[in-house]
C-alpha cells in the first residue's frame, strides 16, 4: 500500500511542478496592457521581501530581492514537500541577479519579476531538472493584509529564465492568491 501511496504521490507532484514549467506558464511576459515600470533612478529601497507556504504547505519559500542604483542583488529559496509522505521533493537556493518591481493597473508598485542563478539545489538529479548554475525567474504580488485570507502570490515556474533579455522587460500578470501561510511585502518607491 505505501509503494501504491508514494506512486500516486510522485505522479500528482511531478504534474504540479511540471505544470508550471515552461517559458513562464503564461503568467510571466513582456506584454501586460496598462503596466508600468518603475522609473530608472527610483532609489536603493525597492524590494520584494517574504516568506510562507504555498497551497496548503506543497511549496514553501524566502525570498529578499532588492532593486538598487549599484545592481539588484538578493536571494530565494524554494523547497517543494510531498504532502502524503512528509518528503522532500525538491529544495534549491537563487542568487538574485534581477529584480522589476512593477504595477498593472495603478500606481501602487504591487508586482515584481525576479530572476536569479541557482547557487545550490537537492537532490540531484530532480524532478524540475534543476541543477546549479540555471537560472530561474519567479513571480511576485503583494495583495495586501493576509489576516483577510490568500491575498499574495508566489510563483515558481522552475523554468529557466529569459538570458537575453533582462527581467526588467518582464511582467508578473498573476492573480493566485495562493500564500496561504505568510507574506509577501513589496516596496515601490
């Protein structure tokens, strides 16, 4: 019966992970109708910082990305738990070389694109085909006050990121409210 258990388990988490693989699975993407870029030389506090849970505990997560006139710099970390055993799917680390702190369709910066190198990763090899050196982008959304419910975002796509183009030409356009443990703080300027 555990061997059948693990089976299932195995099965339901690689579908998870591999469904957000891809490019950006839609929700990362240089178009976004009415988004706006912070100015050039907004200043050195611009950040995305946060840590939680993700759907019920399958995906925790750090993160400390911050935008500044001397480089963005920072780091993430993502690990991925198989909820019907108790085990580690996938954990790795990310050194932030990206951050795009944006909005969609206000003036409250509530959005950011981060993209990092990953600098560590367990085990190898992994379900995501992580390995270090990769690089990786991620999603972020500030919803507000998490004592009213899921109202902020982390999104892991586990895809490799753009290497041509710089995160800042990224838009976060989605809409999971899916930390249900946590939170997710963004500062514009």
């Amino acid at each position: 019966m555990k061997r059948i258990i693990a089976a299932v388990a195995t099965v339901l988490a690689t579908g998870l992970l591999a469904g957000g693989a891809g490019a950006s699975g839609g929700l990362i993407g240089t178009a976004a109708t009415g988004a706006k870029s912070l100015a050039p030389n907004s200043g050195a506090d611009v950040y995305g910082v946060g840590g939680g849970k993700v759907d019920g505990g399958f995906q925790s997560f750090n993160l400390s990305a911050h935008e500044g006139p001397n480089g963005d710099f920072g780091h993430v970390s993502v690990t991925f738990t198989n909820l019907l055993l108790g085990q580690t799917i996938v954990s790795y680390s990310v050194n932030v070389t990206c951050v795009h702190i944006h909005t969609l369709t206000s003036n409250t910066f509530d959005r950011g694109v981060i993209t990092g190198t990953v600098k560590s990763v367990t085990p190898v090899p992994n379900l995501v085909g992580l390995r270090v050196g990769d690089s990786v982008d991620f999603g972020i959304k500030d919803g507000g006050n998490p004592s009213s419910g899921p109202v902020d975002d982390f999104y892991a796509p586990n895809a490799g990121a753009s290497t041509t183009l710089s995160c800042k030409s990224f838009f976060y356009t989605g809409a999971l409210a899916n930390v249900t443990q946590g939170n997710v703080n963004i500062k514009g300027p």
